[in-house]
C-alpha cells in the first residue's frame, strides 16, 4: 500500500475513499460503528475502481453505497481487509500501522450532523521551512479521538495541495527514484528539445535549469518565462519555477511523497547530481528541510484517514498564475509542450483530488483515463494522441466545483478554470469567475438561510496589497505581482456583491479562503440593501509556508495608516458600501491584524451558521490564536469600522 487511505466525501449511505497499491487489490470493507456489531462489504468493480498509473502502482477509487445508513454524530471504525495473492488477509493495522493512533487497532471516522466546525487551509509545500499545519491538525483530533461530538466535521483544503511548479531539487531526485521504483508511465513530448520523458529526466539541465529545455525560438520567449523562468516578483516573493514538473509521472509522484511516508521508504535516496555550487547549496538546504517534512508525514497521513477531506485546486496544484488572463491562456495553450504541462498536471489533480468532491460527474473521464494508462507501448509510454485529447477534454471540463448539502450548506468555487476574460485587454487579470458561474452561484444560494462558501482566493483581502496589484496591472506587470483577487474585475466584483445583497439568498455567509500565506479574520456588512446580511471572510494560509515576516509587518501597518476609517483613499477601493471589520488575533502585537504562522485554521459555527470561535492552529508549537470580535477583545478599545465607499 503505498498511499492512503484517504477519506474523501462522507454521506450515511455512501462513502468515498482513495489509495493507491502496487496491485490490484480485492478488498472487504468492515465498518463497526460504535455500540453495534461489525457491518462487511465485499468491494466489486462497481464500488472499487482501479486505474493503472504504472507497472506496479494502481489507484483505487473505492464508491460505496449502503443501505443501512451509518448512524450520525457516532465514532465508527472502519477497516481495509485485503486479500493477497496467496489467500492470505491483511488489515490496516498490518500493512498501514502509522495510520492508527495509540492503543487503536482500526482507523475511525465521525459523520457529523452539522457542518459546525471545519478545519480548513490551503499552500503546503514540503520545503518551505516550516512545521506542517496537517500534522498540527492531526495532534488536535489525537486529544478527541473518541469524543464524536468534539471532532471536526471536515477537512477543507482550499488549494495548492501540492507545488507542481515549486519544488525542490532533493524532492525532484525522489519523484524520479519513484517513477523508476514503480514503473510509472512515461510520455512523449511535442514541441521540447527532448523527445520523451526519459531523455528529460536524464538531461543535464534536468535540475535547477528546466527552463532551457523549452524550445529556443522567439514565439516561446513569454512560456520560457512563465513556466521555468523564477519571476522575480520585487514587491511581494520571489517565486522559483526551475525544477517545474513536466510529466504525469512526476505530479502522480509528487501526489505519493506528500501524501504518504511509504513511497520514502521504498526509495534510495540519490547522490546529489553534478550542479554550481550556488545550486548545491541550494540542495543541501532543502533536503535538511525536507528531513523534517518527511518526519511529519505519518501525522498527515493518519488525519487524512480519520477526517473526512473535501479540496479543491489553486493555481500551483498546476502552474503559478493558472489562467491569469486571456493572453496567458492562449499563450499557454497554442504550444504543445505549454499545454501538456497544464494538461498533466489536471489530470492528476482529476485522479487524486477532484473525484473524491464529486465522483458522479468523472465517470466518461475516468473512461478515458483508464483505457489511456491500460494501453502503453512496448517503452511503457503512454500514447500521444490519446493522453493529448484527454487533456482537450479536461481543459474545456467545468464541473470542478461542488456542493455539500450540509447544516449550513458548503459551496466550494472554481475559481480557475471559468473566468470572466477581458476581451478589450485579453493582458488584464481575468474575473475569478464568469457571468454564467456566478449565475450558478446565486441559484445553489437561494432560499437558504446561511452558507459557507470556498474561495481559494479571499474575496475582502487586504485593501493596499489589492491596491498595489491594481497600479502594477494598469502598468502592465500583473504577472509579477499574482494580481488575482475579486475586487480586480469590475464584472465579477459587482455580481458577487448583488447576490449577497438579493433578497432570496442568506443572511449569513462564511467565506473559507488561503492563497495568500498569513491569515485574518474580518466581518463585512453590505449596507446599501433592505436587509443587511453578514459576511466574515475566514483566511487561513498556508499549511506549511508562510510570507516574507518584515515585508508582512510594513505591509500591516502601511493598510492600517493609509486605510484607515476616515482616510480618503477609501473612495478609490472597488468596495462599495461595505462596512468591514477585522477581528484581532489574541497574540498580535500592538496594532496587528494579519497573522503570520504556518498551521491550519478552525472555525466552529453555532445554530444560525455564525462564528462562534475562529482559530488558527500554530505549526511551530506555539498556542493556538483566535480572532477575537471586538466585544471579546477586552484588552484592546473597540475599534471603528472601516468604511469603504467606492466607485
């Protein structure tokens, strides 16, 4: 077994989870809840789909439907029991001991009646050197493991699960001893001075210079920049795109690493290749860093077996700045190399991310996907035409989004794949969704009372980073800066407005987003309306990154000066008749509203979908930190709303 498994979406009559094995497996699902004898179910072909990614590695998509619905707000444990080659069985506890906590024989999970507490985050990348926010999770569901009623309902991860386009050299090293251990599948590669992905993995440039291996000719100078050229980003980071995953293998591989401490324990680790040593020092600093990634794993793994888990993608789960625009998605997609990069990349977040949000909608892809990986040729490669039309399909895909009916409903937002493209300036950041998504939105919100909405990207950020997006965009440096936030479009920004102030929608909304690499809290009003709902936007970000600390503090103390209640500049903001409050966190320092610690966030609900506590879970073995409402925060003066009254 070589990664999960992985509970994925939970109903009382039907469940989902995700592992991969180095076999077909037959499988006996056994599901004991508490108090009552052991229920087994047999998995056949129809509830246990296995898809090929290699010679020895299968993905078991397992879809169980019951009927007898599993009781709610009950701990159930639940086992894998396999059966080998030789007849023999295994369970969990045999081949998956690092999934069980102390003194349990099986792995447990709790279907919650209330989607009343929520851990949530987003940005995990294994060798920024930090703690991991999954591992700090896990320790919290440790100290409540068999109390149902105090255990998490879910699990939200909202985006950058993985790096593609963000990784380490000793972390590429082990995707490629992985890709050779389990023979997983290679591929050809049009429009790239090397044929396949065997001559990539072999090249020279093939760490730390990824970026001379595209074409040199001057059509392609705009992709040699965006997908390996390191954009130096002055105002904000600097992102390294050098050793940019290329292949399906590589993601499929990345998925296994990050995931599951297995795959580490089936490998060799590489000698360092031959490399300046500016890139050798590199080297050496992140596979220190990644020593300790590797240590936490068994955590992650374990929570990911015990919570059920929902995700949903950011631009690095495939590529930094993913369909920023109109021009880079069609300079991106009329090359060959450019768009299987994109395309490789989607397929594998379809195979270890989407399916498990909303598997209905992935049975014709996953028909496609499966006779594609059944049929390599004889250099175990996949074939061409039929890898390249099944990116085709998923480009054009726009199901990715989903629903939780829930008490409150949970929305998770697409906001990367329907755009709302400028097509007067096709170099201008796109909306974060269109006119007919945002439509979409409004219909799965009517007549509901409260709801919790996923947004990868905050929808109320921090009104002078959003500001200084907007002079680099008019300057034309949007790419430079991630200019990718709501207030950016004109459109989008005024649909979403209108459908919190229509009457038929909630009064209560809960916005969960990450994206940025610190977190806050805030409590917006629309006020022009004839009722007045309630929004807080929640962020938590990241899971293990973090942003630049001194740059973070200026930036803090910048907004709260020239941002402040009755500064004039909030006229020029695209708010409009918002009243916006932050909440403060109980460990800030004079003045500070943004947090800035790797971890994972919570927030717990009460009746009417309103936050009763907002935690953020720090990484690095401090106290927890809440964001306190100001009729909390005995020990600061209550602080004066902002208003912004914009065009």
């Amino acid at each position: 077994m070589l990664a999960g498994p992985i509970l994925r979406r939970l109903e009382p009559t039907r469940l989902l989870l995700w592992l991969v094995g180095s076999m077909p497996i037959p499988f006996t699902l056994q599901l004991t809840p508490a108090g009552e004898t052991p229920r087994s179910v047999v998995l056949d072909e129809a509830s246990c789909r296995v898809i090929p990614i290699g010679r020895h590695a299968f993905v078991h998509l397992i879809d169980v439907s019951l009927s007898e619905p599993l009781p709610l707000d009950t701990v159930i444990a639940y086992d894998l029991i396999a059966t080998l080659a030789d007849g023999a069985q295994a369970n969990i506890a045999q081949w998956a001991p690092h999934l069980l906590h102390g003194g349990a024989t099986q792995p447990t999970l709790v279907l919650r009646s209330r989607a009343d507490d929520i851990l949530f985050g987003s940005c995990r990348k294994p060798h920024h050197p930090s703690g991991d926010g999954l591992a700090r999770a896990d320790d919290l569901l440790a100290g409540h493991i068999g109390q149902a009623d105090a255990r998490p309902a879910m699990l939200m991860l909202c985006g950058d699960q993985i790096y593609a386009d963000d990784v380490a050299g000793p972390m590429l090293s082990a995707i490629h001893a992985l890709i050779a251990r389990l023979g997983l599948y290679g591929e050809v590669l049009e429009g790239a001075v090397v044929a396949d992905s065997e001559a990539l993995y072999a090249h020279p440039a093939g760490y730390y210079r990824r970026e001379d291996l595209l074409p040199a000719f001057k059509s392609n100078e705009a992709l040699r920049e965006r997908f390996f050229g390191g954009v130096e980003k002055p105002i904000f980071t600097t992102t390294s795109a050098h050793n940019h995953l290329v292949t399906l293998a590589e993601v499929i591989a990345m998925y296994l690493l990050v995931w599951s401490p297995v795959p580490w324990q089936i490998i060799t680790e590489s000698p360092m290749p031959a490399l300046s040593a500016e890139h050798a020092h590199q080297w050496r600093r992140e596979a220190g860093i990644l020593q300790d990634f590797r240590r936490d794993l068994p955590k992650a793994a374990r929570l990911l077996a015990h919570v059920q888990t929902l995700m949903i993608f950011d631009d690095h789960d495939v590529t930094d700045d993913w369909n920023l625009s109109a021009k880079w998605a069609s300079t991106a997609y009329e090359h060959p190399f450019s768009r299987r990069i994109v395309g490789n990349a989607l397929m594998a977040y379809m195979l270890c991310q989407g399916w498990g949000n909303r598997p209905d909608v992935f049975t014709a892809v996953l028909d496609d996907m499966n006779a594609l990986t059944a049929t390599p040729d004889p250099e175990q490669r996949l074939d061409a035409a039929a890898q390249d039309a099944l990116i085709t399909r998923l480009l054009s895909f726009s199901q990715w989004d989903y629903v939780l009916r829930t008490q409150p409903t949970v929305i998770v937002l697409d906001t990367r794949t329907r755009r709302w493209h400028s097509r007067r300036l096709p170099s201008r950041p796109s909306g974060l969704m269109d006119w007919e998504s945002l439509t979409d939105l409004q219909h799965e919100l009517l007549d509901e009372t409260a709801a919790v909405i996923v947004s990868p990207t905050p929808m109320f950020g921090v009104k002078l980073i959003e500001v200084v997006q907007r002079i680099c965009t008019y300057a034309g440096h949007a790419l430079t800066v991630d200019a990718e936030n709501w207030m950016t479009h004109r459109g989008s920004a005024s649909v979403m407005l209108n459908i919190f102030r229509h009457s038929r929608t909630p009064g209560n909304y809960v916005i969960l987003s990450g994206d940025v690499h610190y977190s806050f809290a805030y409590d917006v009003q629309v006020r022009d309306s004839d009722r007045v709902p309630h929004i807080w936007q929640i962020t938590s970000s990241g899971i293990k990154n973090e942003f630049p600390r001194r740059l973070l503090n200026w930036l803090d103390r910048l907004n709260r000066w020239l941002y402040s209640p009755r500064s004039p500049l909030n006229w020029f903001t695209q708010r409009r008749h918002l009243q916006i409050q932050p909440r403060l966190p109980d460990q800030r320092s004079s003045g500070e509203r943004l947090w800035n610690s790797a971890g994972i966030g919570q927030i717990l609900l009460d009746a009417q979908g309103r936050p009763a506590r907002i935690l953020q879970h720090n990484a690095n073995g401090q106290p927890s930190t809440e964001f306190l409402a100001p009729e909390q925060d005995a020990a600061t003066k209550p602080i004066a709303a902002q208003t912004d009254t914009g065009e």
